[in-house]
C-alpha cells in the first residue's frame, strides 16, 4: 500500500514513518506534508492508497482536505491530540483514529481494520463524524492551532475576515482566530440572526446597537463595522425586517431604526 502522511507536526510524521518501516506489512510512505494545501497537491499527483490525516492542519482541518480530493480513492486513518469533542465525534462514526503519540499496536490495529473496509463504508462513516462535528444548529466548531473551539452562536457578535483569517469576536469579550476565509463559515452563518454586511464581516443582528447613515453599524460594545454600499439595501432590508417581527403587534418602532429609512 502506497502511505501519504499529512500532519502539521514535523516529531509525529517522523515517528509514525519509523514506526511504519518496523511493520511487516508492506506499506510504502510515499511522502509527507503538513498542510491542505500541500496535502491535496501530492495527492492529486500521487494516488495514495492510505493516508494518514491530521484533524487539525496549519490551514484547515482534514475535513477541508477530504473536500478537495472527493474523486479520489483512497483509505484514511485519522491521527488526532486528545480533543474530547474531536473524539466523541470519530467514536460515533466508528471511524478509525490514532491518538498522539501514535502506538504502534494500535496503529496495526487500526491499519488492519480499515483494510477491511470498503471505500463506501469508510466514506459514510466519516459522514457520520462530520455530522456530529457540524450538525449543531447553535453552536459552531473552529479548528484552531492547538485545539477545536465550540461557540455558541448566541454568544458570537461578529466575525472579521482578513488575508485568509477569520477572527471570531465573543460577547464575553473572548476572541478566536481560525486559519479559514468568511466565506467558508458563511453558510453555518447564514440564519435569521446574522448578517454579512460587508465583504470582510458576518454581524450578529442582535448585538447591532444602531445604523447611522455614513454606513457603519455600531455594536453594543463599541465595535463599528462597516457596510459596503453595494450591500445597504440588502442589510437594511435584513435589519428591519427582524424588528419587525420581534415587536409583532406593537405600532411604535425604536427611533434607530424609523430614522434609517
């Protein structure tokens, strides 16, 4: 079998390649790599028929990976730090994973199990893990440098996008920075109470303190978020339309927002 191993700490593709070598089954390590990026290039050019797949990557998680090779065929072993949410995860899809630092009987383990499987089972197994990572309405889960971070989404006040990056700004004044553009957390931020006013920012509507009309939203703790002219009417349209529906029955608008129109 050919092996590709794809984790961000240099010590664990060392170690796991040795370990690998001391086998008796014949698997080849084809390469290594520490990144998606790089990790979907070598795949692409090399087929790999097992890979060895860190959660957790310097510019995503192994999920983002998967995503960029779907054609491909491949069998894969996740190799994970002890992360209890990650864990719970990958136990409920009976994927097969291997904690860090990697033993070597249960890394023989988990290489005879997953021979045994077909592709289709493995994929839907893998389905089954991602669901249980991504499935909850109210919360969203960011892969960071060192660990996976759950946010309630009620908690959540704004997101700021830049060079790649997305900062994630908390109302208990709490901030997090994952390695993934606004755009591939727009569509988990795409309900009732958010809104992306501006190509760089995703606004929690019911942290928006006022509007004014140079076109900048100002938040209940003093942040000021820009709106794009191509998006105003859009984001006004969003805006009162959520306070509309909270006051119901009521005739009398708050000022703020009467005066916007």
């Amino acid at each position: 079998m050919k092996a590709l191993i794809v984790e961000d700490k240099e010590h664990i593709r060392k170690g796991l390649q040795l370990l690998l070598a001391s086998l008796d089954d014949k698997i080849i390590v084809i390469g290594e790599c520490e990144s998606v990026k790089e990790a979907v290039v070598v795949t692409n050019a090399c087929k790999p028929d097992l890979i060895f797949l860190d959660i957790n990557l310097t510019d995503g998680t192994g999920f983002d990976f998967l995503d960029q090779t779907k054609h491909l065929q491949f069998k894969i072993i996740f190799i994970t730090a002890y992360e209890e949410y990650a864990l719970q995860a990958l136990k409920i899809g009976a994927v097969d994973y291997l904690l860090k630092p990697v033993d070597i009987e249960e890394l023989k383990a988990a290489i005879h199990k997953v021979s045994a499987l077909t592709l289709e089972t493995q994929k839907q197994q893998i389905s089954t893990a991602r669901k249980v990572l991504n499935d909850d309405d109210d919360t969203l889960v960011l892969s960071l440098q060192e660990s996976f971070q759950v946010i309630d989404l009620k908690e959540l006040m704004y997101c700021e996008s830049d060079k790649g990056y997305t900062t994630f700004y908390l109302n208990n004044g709490k901030r997090y920075l994952a390695s993934k553009s606004l755009k591939g957390f727009e569509e988990k931020l795409s309900n009732e109470s958010f809104t992306r006013p501006h190509q760089s920012f995703i606004v929690n509507l019911k942290y928006i303190d006022k509007y004014d009309k140079s076109g900048t939203i100002h938040l209940k703790n003093g942040a000021k978020i820009p709106v794009s002219s191509r998006k105003k009417d859009s984001f006004l349209s969003r805006l009162l339309s959520r306070n509309q529906k909270k006051i119901g029955s009521k005739t009398n608008m708050h000022p703020t927002f009467t005066d916007m129109v």
